[in-house]
C-alpha cells in the first residue's frame, strides 16, 4: 500500500486558532514564531506552561504543558513509576519526565490529516483536558519530589473521592 502525499492547502493557520481562544480568556500568550505559540494559565496548584507548535509533515497541533517541578536524580525512579501508574488511567495525552531538565511534561496532540481545521471549541477541549491532568496529579508528583512518598501511595492520596459534606 502506498501513501499518497497530498499537497492541501489551509485557509488558516492552525496556531491561528489558538491565539484566538487566548485572546478570548485573557490568557497571557507569545507567539514565538508562525508554528508556535505559549500560552500560561494560572490553575489551583501552580501556574502552567503550554506551548503549541503546529507540526506540518504530521498535520498535528502538538501541546506541551510544563509546570514548577524540578526532579532530582535520587527521585527518578519513583517520579518514573508514578508517570506509569498515571499513564495507563489517561485516555488522551500523556506525561514524560525530561531528563535532562528534570522536568515533567504533559503532551497530547490534535490530528488535522487531510486539511482539517481546528475549530475553537477542539482547541478548548484539547486545552481543558491538558489542565485537567495536570491539576489532577500535581499533588501526587508533589508527593514523590518533595515529600519522598512512594508513587503507588501518593497516586492514592490525590485520587480519593470524598463523600458527603461538611
């Protein structure tokens, strides 16, 4: 089977897209270049770092979201097994420790074959569910950088669902 490359052009550039929904939240946003744009949004536990960078020969919208967490070696390993544990309960996206920077990222991207636009409503899905993780697990790598908790135990903490009300 051959894959035909297909010359498609776009009416609009798909970082187009994304400058837009910053600009509509009032979100501080660069735009670093044609195919890149960084955005930041304060959240609960720290603010997030996201950069979207349009990748043409994949036709993909990739989003890098990085928050204030520096992993020294001696907590790698844990830092590793809790990406594992979260990992397998993401549906879309993942998160990958940098080791070089020992940084922790989270990464997702929009597929757009075949001439697809991004419309507003994808890039606040792709963008909502990017936050959701991470303020999700924030805490749990938290946990294991901080306060030497395993990762099994810290994944537990963050995941409890409280019943009732106080």
């Amino acid at each position: 089977m051959n894959l035909l490359e297909l010359d498609i052009a776009r009416d609009a550039h798909p970082v187009d897209v994304i400058e837009q929904v910053a600009h509509a939240n009032d979100w501080a946003f660069d735009r670093t270049g044609d195919d890149e744009i960084a955005v930041s949004v304060v959240g609960n536990w720290t603010d997030y770092h996201l950069s979207f960078s349009w990748m043409e020969e994949f036709e993909a919208l990739h989003l890098a979201c990085a928050f204030d967490v520096k992993v020294s070696e001696p907590r790698v390993n844990e830092v590793m097994r809790l990406l594992s544990l979260i990992n397998e309960q993401l549906l879309m996206g993942h998160f990958d420790l940098w080791r070089q920077e020992g940084a922790i990222m989270y990464r997702q991207s929009l597929l757009l074959a075949g001439g697809a636009k991004p419309t507003s409503r994808q890039v606040e899905v792709l963008l909502a569910s990017a936050l959701e993780a991470c303020e999700c697990y924030y805490q749990a790598f938290q946990f294991v950088i901080w306060s030497g908790v395993p990762a099994k135990e810290a994944l537990q903490g963050v995941l409890f669902e409280t019943v009732g009300r106080a």
